[in-house]
C-alpha cells in the first residue's frame, strides 16, 4: 500500500491521541536509513527515539529471534521459566553498577519497569513518597505521568494523577537553575512536602532525556547518593533512554561513579524488541512478596533473546568505542554551528547523547521553540527523521545509531546544516 493509503486508513481506523503527524509509513529499514511505503529513503536520526543504538535489523539480533521462534515464543516465564529470563538477568546484574549484589526483575517498556521500581522501593522501605525531577520523563502510566516533570502533553485531559508524587528542580545552568539551588530545592522539597521518613526514593535521570539532553553533573549525582544515604532512601536511576551505551559508557551512571539502589532500563536494551528491567540491590529487589512482580509477557522468550545478542554486539563491535568517538564528532560539528549560526547555541554531549539549542540570541538564552520545530519539519521533507526536544521544546537531539556509516552521517549532517541555514535565516 501507499503512503497516501495507508495514512487514509489511519485517520479512519487510530485514536487520534495514539496516531503520528508524521505521513510516511516505514516499510523496511537497516541500520540508519528507512525507505517509506512509496519508496523515500530516509536517514534516521532519531532512532526509535533512542531504541536503535546499534541500528535497525541488526543481523545478529534478527538471528537470534528468528531462531527463538523456532523454539518456544511464549509460556508467561511465572508459569514456566525458560533460559533467556535467567541468562539475561545474569547478564544486566553483572554489567549494572548498583550497590552490592544484584537481582533483577523483566517488564515491557520503560514506563512499566519505573512502577515497578516504586513498587519494590516502597516494599522495601516501608515508606510511600517519591521525589522527582523538573523535566524528568518516566512514562505514560498513571504513576509515571505523575513522575514526570513536564504537565503538557502527558497529563492533559486525564484527570487527577496519583498522589505523594513530589518534584525538586534538575540543574540546568544554561536556564538559571545551578547545582547549588537545585540541591537548595530539593533540601526544601524533603522540608515542605516530603519530609524523608516518608520518602521512599529519589527518582533522577543522570542525564534528561525528554527534557532536553542536559547532564547531572557527578558531583550532583554524589550528593543526590549521600542525601539518599543519610536519610534511608533509595536511590532510583532511570535509565530508559540513556542506556546501553548512548552515552559512551554502558550507563551514563557509571560517569559519576555513584552506585543506585536500582535503575531502570529500556529502549536499547533489545535493539527493538519490546522489553525492560529494574535492576537493584539484592535484599531491595526481594522486599516484595511471591508472585508480586511480572506480568503476562514481561521477559518474552524473544524479547530475551534480543537482549542477549545486544551484548554481543557491544562485546564484538566496540560499540562504547563508537559511541565516544561519534559523540565528539557531534560535538565538534556542533561547535562550528554555533559560531556560523546566531540562533544555535549550547552544544553538548556525553558521549554520542548530544543535542543543541535554538535561542532568540546567545546573550539573552530565550529559547525558540518554534525553530527547532521548523528545522525538524524541513528536515523530514529533506529525508532527514530528527527530532526536538526539551521543556522549552526548543533543543535539537541526536539520537542516531551508534553504528552509522561515515558516509551516512555526513549526509544527515549536511541536511541539518541546510535547514539551520534556510529556517534560521
């Protein structure tokens, strides 16, 4: 069918809150390009929002799925556990850098795998607050739609969101927000709303995914460990986004050296397949009682297989190696923007997570919201999928795989190089 086709029948038959502006329907893809229903190539720069990091169609990947299917798709490991779930537990306890041994549950998606991880928190220390972060994402659930630092467009028009969710701001120095009064915050939050024998954790993404790319700096991160420490609350890191080696090493956690009491992961995990985990200390994971963790399908025969052949991709590939190395040639061709262009400003990476602002002015930091969804626009008309993001909508994320051709990349960049040039003009 066509893409014309296509997009007929999803305005007949998909809820109009679950369908994409976008009118291309990918019809095959490998590695960092997409061809459309009609034939259109396109140059993902985006990657399943952050869910590709080592391409599309992995051949390894789709080799061990394929011949999972020959074996067993299905039994609902609670009822009949199968090799996969413990293998890759095995393997996310060993490479997860959480304080002491480590036990690890499997879910669906991101969002499921953080209410699981306030679940476990909430077992394990008898407490019920949470503390999250302005402009943190943790999901579409109730719970995590609660969790999330950004009202518009996940709250609108549910109604009331879950209560003894509470919020402490996310330092970002370029908007005014520094490490001291982050933490200044926080310290009044726990004062105000959430005093710590009831808060049962603190929820941070090391580095902002949704909300715009911006990194918690180490010494935040260990500050954030020594409140959690000091106060007997866990410590949960969401990893969702910035995971499996986006950031250049295997967690962006493990660049501040601070040990969580759980995290989450997603996305990249499985190259595709849908699947997460909460990962966390031992004695933390098995507060809750039998049968008070899992779901139907969480840790599919498949899924699990995936996620096992991840890591031998990393193993074989140097894909941290690649991560760092495409970072800093992110970096630097972000750097010469910045000084050609007037409207792009703060250039930044950890590893190959990187992103730029669009600002009214270098002095004034305004942003301008409205260019960055321009650019992304004119992009997608260029054969180029790249996306904005951020609290003020106004940065422009890179989340490209790790794997992509030279040439490939090239390509893509010269793109955005055209439209800062025809939009920001």
């Amino acid at each position: 069918m066509t893409n014309q086709e296509l997009q007929a029948l999803k305005e007949r038959y998909v809820a109009a809150g679950a369908a994409s502006p976008n009118r291309q329907f990918a019809d095959y893809a490998l590695n960092a390009e997409i061809w459309d229903a009609d034939g259109k190539r396109m140059i993902d720069f985006a990657g399943g929002i952050g869910v590709l990091n080592i391409g599309h169609c992995h051949p390894k990947v789709v080799s061990a799925v394929k011949a999972q299917l020959d074996k067993v798709m299905h039994t609902c490991q609670t009822v009949m556990p199968y090799e996969g779930y413990v293998k890759l537990a095995q393997k996310l306890a060993e490479v997860a850098p959480v304080k002491g041994d480590a036990k690890v549950m499997l879910a669906n998606s991101g969002a499921e795998a953080l209410e699981n991880a306030v679940k476990i928190a909430r077992a394990a220390t008898k407490k019920n607050n949470v503390i999250c972060f302005d402009g943190g994402y943790h999901g579409r659930t109730f719970m995590t739609m609660a969790m999330n630092g950004k009202a518009a467009p996940y709250q609108n028009e549910f109604g009331p969101m879950p209560g003894l969710v509470y919020r402490a701001p996310y330092p970002v120095p370029y908007h005014g927000v520094s490490e001291e009064e982050a933490l200044r915050g926080l310290r009044m939050t726990m004062k105000s709303d959430s005093p710590a024998g009831d808060t049962a954790a603190i929820v941070i993404e090391p580095l902002l995914g949704e909300g715009g790319f911006y990194s918690a700096s180490p010494q935040f991160l260990q500050e954030i460990r020594k409140i959690c420490d000091e106060n007997d609350i866990l410590m949960i890191v969401d990893e969702v986004q910035s995971g499996f080696g986006r950031t250049g090493k295997m967690f962006a956690i493990e660049h501040s050296g601070v040990q969580p009491d759980m995290m989450t992961m997603a996305k990249s995990m499985a190259a595709g397949m849908p699947i997460s985990a909460v990962v966390g200390t031992a004695n933390v994971m098995d507060a809750s009682g039998p049968n008070s963790l899992g779901g139907t399908y969480t840790g599919s025969p498949t899924a699990c297989a995936a996620a096992l052949a991840v890591f031998d991709v990393f193993a074989e590939e140097d894909i941290l190696g690649k991560s760092q190395r495409l970072g800093q040639k992110l970096y630097n061709r972000f750097a010469r923007w910045e000084k050609q262009f007037r409207h792009v400003a703060n250039p930044r990476h950890l590893g190959a997570m990187a992103a730029f602002e669009l600002v009214e002015s270098k002095e004034s930091h305004q942003p301008k919201a409205e260019l960055a969804a321009g650019i992304t626009k004119k992009a997608q008309e260029k054969g180029l999928i790249l996306l904005a993001c951020g609290l003020f909508a106004n940065s422009i994320r890179f989340l490209m795989p790790i794997t992509i051709e030279d040439d490939v990349l090239e390509e893509g960049l010269n793109i955005v190089e055209e439209c800062l040039k025809e939009v920001g003009a």
